[in-house]
C-alpha cells in the first residue's frame, strides 16, 4: 500500500470508488491510498473551518474491500504529520453512524453533545408543555422578527452564536460569524415565526426559525443574546411559547431546535418537555495515531484548489 499527497485530479477515482467526497471544502491537506497495482484504495484530507480553529475537520473514506485492514488507521497517522499546526482532529457524528465506533477506538471523546432536540407539535403533552410555559418575562415584551430590524436580527444573532461556542469552540472573530450568517439572516429568516424577547431597546433572547421546506421540522436557532442576559430562562420560555403556537397554528408538525447539551438555557428548558425525538449528534474529539515513520512526500497542502 502506498499513500501519497492528493488533490483534485484524483475526485474521478474516488467516486468512480463509491466514496463520497464534499467537493465545496478547500482541503489544507489531502491524501490518498493506492494499492500495489496503483488501484485507489481510500483518501483523507482535512482543514480548518473559516470560523473555528480549535480543531482540525478531518475525513478519512476507505473502500470497502479494504476496510479492516487497518488502511484508515494508515491514513490518518500520514495525515497527523502533514498538518501545519499540532491541533488535534474532530468529526460531528451520529448516534446511529458506525464510524462513531471508530472514532471511540482511536481514543475520541465527545466535547459536545447535540442530545435529541425535536419538538413534536402534534403531540398533546408536549402541546399542554408548550401553553404551560410563560407569555412573557417579568421586563420585556415578546415581538416577531418582523417587528425587529435586520441589523437588530444579525447582531442578535451573531452575539447568540459567538457566546454559545466560545467555552468549547470559540470563533476565530466576530467580524466571520458576522460575514458566515448576515447574509442567512437577512434573507432566509421567517420573521412571521421567529420570536424574541425585547427589554427597551435590547434583544434578550430569540427563537430564530429560518426557511425550511414543507413536511421537514423546522429548522431553529434559540438562546439567550447573551450569558447573563437578565431573567434569561424566562424569556426564552416566552420565545419558545410564541414560536411553537405560531408555527402550530400554521400547520407545522415538528421544530427541530440546533442547539447543544451545553446550552445553558435551552437544554434545561427543553428537558421539561414530555417528548423530545431525534438521534444524538456527537462532536467528537481525537488525536491522530503517532508514528515515528516518514512525512508523505510532497507537502499536499492545499492541493485539488476546491477538491
């Protein structure tokens, strides 16, 4: 078996393989797996996202008359030595994913958990749930996201998503959250659903539900603006309320909250309901096997230009 840098030219062969490769990421380094005949055999490559470096992205796909034989485990020691900086790899994996076995094998441990977080509206407990929780906090109103303006909506937004991450994932700045999600905001929000605590002029909290085809949960963003915001757990109760009944009354079946086993108000919140469905997602931590053998040669950086 001979691995050597990869790139773009070799995205033929590893589909023609039947493996599936993202081609919209820009790898930092790529690798692939050739046999003795010179037969594709498997790849790995990885990256740093745009908004965090904490840790490497990393993939590894080997096909399937190789797995078992230790060719991933191969892949990834080659790919530990080609990185430019000593961060360790992550992978975000489901519960029902085997690879998440794999991971474990290689001494992964999760530093993150998105635990099963879809609201079945259909449901009559979780619909007595939701009329239970409190119309408003004890100092703010509850307002749709038409009542906000679009810079209200993107600084909300983006304060939500860099103080949520910034124990376990912190973003490379405010000014990339900001050039990652305005745009998202601006446009593919439903402002007719989304709903928010205001305190004078202060966003407190904020349930963000973005366009989401019919007949899929709807796709949605909630937590406090900020850490401390005040009478944070109640105005986010008052978001989730609005929220759900608004999208109930319009025919909406599910809500499928993005949010984290971290999330200091969500995750306790959503705990009270009866029923929550949906399969664990683990952000799983690992380090790349060491092995004291030769760097592949070529540095493989950045190669393939969008592989």
């Amino acid at each position: 078996m001979h691995i050597r840098p990869g790139g773009y030219d070799d995205i033929h062969a590893i589909l023609d393989a039947g493996l599936r490769i993202n081609t919209r990421v820009k790898p930092e380094h790529m690798l692939v797996a050739e046999d003795d005949n010179g037969e594709f055999a498997g790849f790995a490559y990885c990256f740093l996202s745009g908004l965090h470096h904490s840790r490497y992205w990393a993939t590894i796909r080997v096909c399937d008359g190789q797995r078992g034989k230790g060719l991933g485990t191969e892949l990834l020691k080659a790919l530990g030595q080609s990185r430019d900086e000593d961060r360790p790899f992550f992978a975000k994996l489901r519960e029902d994913n085997p690879a998440l076995g794999w991971v474990r094998a290689m001494g992964g441990v999760p530093y993150q958990v998105c635990p099963p977080m879809r609201l079945d509206l259909t449901d009559a407990a979780n619909r007595l749930w939701v009329g239970s929780l409190p119309e408003r906090p004890a100092t703010a109103r509850i307002v749709p996201g038409s009542d906000l303006s679009d810079e209200q909506l993107v600084t909300s937004f983006c304060s939500l998503y860099e103080w949520v991450h910034e124990d376990w994932s912190p973003v490379t700045s405010r000014a990339d959250v900001e050039r990652m999600f305005a745009d998202e905001v601006r446009l593919d929000l439903d402002r007719r659903l989304s709903s928010f605590a205001v305190d004078r002029d202060d966003v407190v909290a904020g349930v963000f539900v973005f366009r989401t085809p019919s007949g899929e949960p709807l796709d949605v963003v909630a937590e406090t603006i900020t850490r401390d915001a005040p009478d944070g757990a109640a105005a986010l109760a008052a978001c989730v309320r609005a929220t759900a009944r608004q999208a109930a009354d319009a025919g909406w079946g599910q809500i499928a909250f993005d949010g984290h086993q971290g999330d200091p108000h969500l995750h306790p919140l959503l705990q009270t309901a009866p029923k929550l469905d949906g399969v664990p997602l683990y952000l799983m931590e690992y380090a790349p096997p060491r092995d004291e053998g030769r760097r592949p040669r070529g540095d493989g950086s950045r190669a393939g230009g969008g592989a």
